[in-house]
C-alpha cells in the first residue's frame, strides 16, 4: 500500500461534493448529513486559520446583536450541530434508547448549506459544484422559504410578520 498526502481542503471538498451529489439525487439523507458535517470540522478550521469568520462565529455575532446573550463559540457550534443531529448520527450515549428523531431532508439541507458557507468563504464560489448546488437550489426550493438568490438583507417571511 502506497501513501500519500492529502489537503485537507481536498478532503473536506471531497466529501461536500460527494453530500451534494446524495442530496441532489435524492439518496441517503443521513450520510449527506455525516459527510457535510465531516466537511464542516475541516472547513470551519481551515477558514478560522485564514484569520476569518466561520459560519458559526457570523452566526454568533448575529445572534448576540439581535438577542443581546452571550454564548462561547464552542457552545453556539455544539447547538447548532446538534440541531441538525451531525453528533447524534456519528455517535450514542449509554443511555441513549436507540432513536432519533429528525427531519431528514431539512437537517440534510442545512448541513450542506453550512459548510457550503465554510467552503465559499476559504475558496470561492467559482468551483463547478458550488455554482450547480446554487443553481439546484434556485431551481428546486421554495423563495419563501429559503433565500434561494442568497441575498444578504434576506429575511426569513416569518421573522417579517
């Protein structure tokens, strides 16, 4: 068996695209959700030691501005990962009963998208699977529900009312 050294930045592209290419074609909604949150870890660093924000710290800062509480970076990235239960399908608890219960496609989604943010930032939008997960989701998702033309004053039709 031959070795050889890998890029992280590879890895982590890797495993998005390979997220992305499961979720467009309608596959396996759990491992989209493992491999975009494997992805993540990687992307979240890589974009951190670049001396920039990371999806999680953005969302951070905006939640203290709008909620005015205080929460570490760690504590804020745990919650959000264990909204979208990346933790809870790498891992159980002894005392966990055995299940879970989640919204797939949403959690699948949202997985994607976070590291997507992870990934843009570090490289770019200029990679052909970037460009076609942005067009899928032009295509395929609601515009009232999601900010499909990725418009940075977006605002939730919930959150208006």
């Amino acid at each position: 068996m031959t070795s050889k050294k890998y890029f992280r930045v590879e890895l982590a592209s890797n495993q998005l695209k390979a997220a992305i290419c499961l979720f467009i074609a309608g596959q396996d909604r759990f491992s989209v959700i493992t491999l975009a949150g494997a992805a993540d870890v990687i992307l979240s660093r890589l974009v951190l030691n670049k001396g920039k924000e990371n999806f999680t710290e953005v969302m951070l800062r905006q939640e203290a501005n709008a909620e005015s509480r205080t929460k570490t970076c760690e504590e804020f990235g745990l919650e959000v990962n264990n909204m979208l239960f990346i933790n809870q399908l790498k891992h159980m608890d002894s005392g966990d009963d055995g299940y879970i219960e989640l919204d797939p496609e949403e959690c699948a989604l949202a997985a994607i998208l976070k590291a997507l943010a992870n990934y843009v930032t570090l490289a770019g939008q200029q990679e052909d699977f970037v460009k076609g997960f942005f067009f899928w989701m032009k295509l395929n998702l609601d515009p009232k529900k999601y900010n499909v033309d990725r418009d940075p004053n977006w605002v939730t039709p919930s959150a208006k009312t």
